[in-house]
C-alpha cells in the first residue's frame, strides 16, 4: 500500500513567508529573502527553509536558492514536476540547449532524459530528485544565438534554431551522439538560414567544427545542399589539418578521407544515421 501524502500544513511564521510570495506572484526567492519576509534571524531561516522543503513548500534549485510549489497546486505535498520550469532557475543567465533544445524544436525522434542548461556563469549542479540537469558552463563570448519561447504557459529561454545545430555537432554526446546531431541537422535544414549559420561558426572561432559542419551540410539531405558560397567559403585548404567527423575517443581516427573539407569519416553511414537518413 502506498504511503498516505502528507498535507502541506503551515505554521504562522511559514504561511506569512508563502501568502506573501503568492500575493505578490514571486516564485524564486533566496534564503536572505526568506529571512527578511518572515522576519527572523538567518540561523531560524535556514530552519524554516528546511521545514518549507520538507512540508512540500519549496524546491531547492541551488544552494541558497527555492523555488516556492504554490497553493493553486493544491493541499497535498506533490512537488510541482515541471523540469522546464525547475531547469529555467538553476542559473542565470541561462538558456536550454543541446537536446532539450532540440525537443523544443521538435528536430529529435524523441526525449533526453537529461535537461541541457547552458550558462556563462558559476557551473550549478541541478538537485531536484526525479529529474536530470545537466548545466553546461561556456565562455562569456559563446553564449549568443538564444531566444525566448513560451511552453505550457511558461516563458522560457532556449537556442534559436542555428545555435541549436551548432552546439549539437560540437557537442554530439549531448544529443544523442553524432547520429542525433546528423539527425537535427536533416529536420533543421529546410529552415536554416545558412548567413546566421555561418556568422555563429565564426563567432565560435573553431575550425575543425567549421570543417566538420561543412562536411554534414553537404551530407546530409544532399538533395537540400547548403547555397554554394556559403560552402565555397568554409571548404578545406589544401594544406589544413585532417580531422576527424565524430569523437575519436568513441569512434578512433581511421576511416577514408574527404579531400574536400579534409574530413575523416571515422564512423560508417549505418552509424551516423542511426535515427535513418532523411532525405
């Protein structure tokens, strides 16, 4: 038999903190907030912040800061389980990317079980225990190509669509391995707009990603080729390095070489549409 759901109860003090929230329709506060709001001493708000967690209250998105389960979500302690609405407070600034970008943009066959939160700041560890986050720390001058959405009435933050790609071929591992990279860029390409593309490919300042997206541009959906300067521009010089398609660490450095964007496919066609090639 399940265990019966405990009733968020709330004591005097811890009511004043949560009405006080819900009048004003805050939902993020910080542990210096709680104690000012209810007036206590920082030794007590931290003890009333543990009691707001454990009557259901309050989520713990990061040291020192919660997330407050209103009242509209009923009498009975279920923690609200909306990881979109969890994963936009565990950083700032912040937006979703990698495969939970994708997702949102419906260029995956189907969900991570990990949520991607890309930020320029502190690394976070996300906390909340029936969901998986994942933050990704970039530099200052990598966080760019991001636009704001609305999900389930949630406003959120998430790479546009060009960013998407670009992050899912540099960092394959986090959508799903180079087949669910080939496979966002096979959705994404009808609707890419390939001068945008091509300026976040240089803002990134990496030429083996450059070489690499070149490559699968051309690859994938050959039927839908990217425009010919934009190909013209970026195709390998003949004395640039060689390098590999997917990580060598999983896939090695041998394969044949493509002379003209000095690419090794280190991982056969079976493998890189995986998800079945789109044509």
């Amino acid at each position: 038999m399940a265990p019966p759901v405990k009733v968020r109860s709330l004591s005097k003090t811890e009511a004043k903190v949560v009405l006080s929230l819900e009048a004003e329709g805050k939902e993020q506060l910080s542990l210096e907030e709680l104690r000012r709001r209810a007036s206590v001493s920082p030794g007590f708000a931290r003890k009333l912040a543990h009691g707001l967690i454990r009557k259901g209250w309050l989520e713990r998105i990061r040291p020192g800061t919660y997330l407050l389960n209103p009242p509209r979500n009923g009498p009975d302690a279920i923690p609200d389980t909306d990881p979109f609405r969890l994963g936009s407070r565990l950083a700032e600034p912040y937006y979703f990317g990698f495969a939970t970008a994708a997702e949102l943009k419906h260029l995956l066959p189907q969900a991570s079980r990990t949520y991607y939160v890309v930020t320029p700041g502190r690394r976070a560890t996300g906390r909340i225990p029936w969901a998986r986050f994942r933050v990704v720390q970039v530099a200052p001058a990598r966080f760019f190509g991001i636009e704001h959405t609305t999900r389930r009435g949630i406003d959120l933050v998430s790479s546009d669509l060009e960013r998407t790609v670009l992050d899912c071929l540099n960092r394959p591992e986090f959508a799903g391995g180079m087949a669910g990279a080939a496979h966002v860029l096979a959705l994404a390409k009808p609707r890419l707009n390939w001068t945008r593309f091509g300026a976040y490919l240089a803002r990134f300042g990496n030429r083996a990603l450059e070489l690499r997206a070149g490559y699968l541009a051309e690859r994938v959906r050959p039927l839908l080729p990217p425009p010919e300067a934009w190909s013209a521009r970026r195709r390998a010089g003949r004395h640039e390095a060689w390098v590999p398609l997917g990580p060598p660490l999983l896939h090695g450095r041998r394969g044949p070489h493509d002379p003209t964007w000095h690419v090794i496919r280190n991982l056969s066609d079976r493998e890189l549409f995986a998800e079945g090639e789109i044509q």
